[in-house]
C-alpha cells in the first residue's frame, strides 16, 4: 500500500466520511474525492494535527500499527485524568473481504459521499484473494464479459492509484462520470486523451472512454464461479 491507501484506510478505520475529514482538517470541500497521490507534507500535516492517535510511521512507511497505544505516543504530553464520560464506541470492522454492489464503487473508493462504507458490507474469508491483495468483491450483473465471466460471478478486485497505469488488455472495475463498469481496457493508438473499452462479448460494441472521466480503477485479480 502506498500513503493515499493508508490515509484512507485509517478513515475507514475510524468511519470518517470524506466530508468529516475536510471538515475537520480545514480541506477544501471535495479536495479528498479528487485525491489521486499521497497529499502535501502541509496537508499531512493537518491530518496528523487533527488525529494525534494516527501512527506517522504506519502512514509514511507502513511500519508498526495504524494506531498509537496510548496519549503520550500520539501527542507527546500525558494522557488526561480519567473522568466518569463514557467513552465512544468506535464501529467494529470484522476481517475478510468486502462484498459490494458494482453501482456502489463509487463511494467504496472514497470519491462519492454519500456511497456504501465497509461497514455496511458483508465479508468474506477468501485466503488466494488475500494473498493477491483484493481489496473489495462485486457480483458481476449482465452478460457483457461473457464467456470470461458470467452473471452472478463475483470478482475480487484491487484499488490502483494512478489511472495513468494500465495493464492493456486486462479487465478492470471502472468508475467514471458514465457509471461503474467492468471492461477490458487498450490504448487507443495516436490518441492520449481516451482509453478503449471493450467487452469479452461480441454482442456490445467497444466505445472510447475519456480519461480525465475515470474517477477510479480497480484490476480484477480474481473471480468464483458457482456452477
């Protein structure tokens, strides 16, 4: 995982929606829904400001817990007196991974905020789809990528972060301004500006998609099949 997949799954963690955030940290309205690569050290450091129980080293390097174990890690002073307030409970978010409806990967991936979180999703315990780092599963709906999938297979898929690094030829989860999809993906040879989407299914045509409608891109590593 890079920065922007840990920062964001520290907000998940902690059921931040992107408007909370923002809100809170002084961010311009939208600012993270836009967010493609790791934030400014200035922005990291309103982050950090702002929740003192966010581990630096966990967010810059992936070393040691998300969270700090205790006040005097997170802020450097001594944690306060306990007082008889009753602490808040945080949502519990239980191992697996998530299983999502196609037309909600929009707000999975952090762009829309009024989308689907992980906490509303059940999981599952798939070890080979662990191993290849998926991070949620959608039931394919539709016959477009038949024969490679049909409907009703459910796909593991892993988030990207740059939308400039594609693997032409595979098959993605795209997310753009025209809706979710699931598509295998070329380069359009002398044209920069869109990407060729094509189903497996020779009854819908390909159609170019513009890139900068791409909001997010996740690659399918796997797939079940129930006969």
């Amino acid at each position: 995982m890079q920065i922007i997949d840990r920062l964001f799954e520290f907000f998940r963690e902690k059921a931040l929606s992107n408007y909370k955030v923002e809100q809170a940290c002084g961010l311009s309205n939208g600012y993270l829904r836009n967010l493609r690569k790791a934030p400014s050290a200035e922005i990291l450091e309103k982050i950090f400001s702002t929740y003192p129980e966010l581990s630096r080293e966990w967010v810059m390097y992936g070393t040691g817990e998300m969270l700090l174990t205790s006040a005097t890690e997170a802020t450097g002073t001594q944690p306060k007196e306990e007082t008889n307030e009753r602490p808040q409970m945080k949502p519990v978010v239980s191992g697996g991974i998530p299983l999502i409806p196609i037309d909600a990967v929009a707000g999975f991936n952090g762009w829309d905020e009024s989308g689907i979180s992980e906490l509303d999703c059940a999981r599952y315990d798939v070890p080979d789809f662990a191993a290849v780092h998926a991070d949620f599963l959608i039931r394919v709906s539709g016959s477009s990528m038949y024969p490679k999938y049909s409907s009703g297979d459910i796909l593991a898929c892993r988030k990207i972060l740059e939308v400039t690094f594609i693997q032409w030829g595979k098959i993605y989860v795209i997310d753009s301004q025209q809706g979710a999809m699931v598509k295998r993906l070329f380069e359009i040879e002398g044209d920069a500006e869109h990407i060729l989407c094509k189903s497996d299914n020779a009854n819908y045509p390909p159609f170019k998609l513009p890139k900068n409608e791409i909001r997010s891109l996740s690659i399918v590593v796997g797939a079940i099949r129930l006969e």
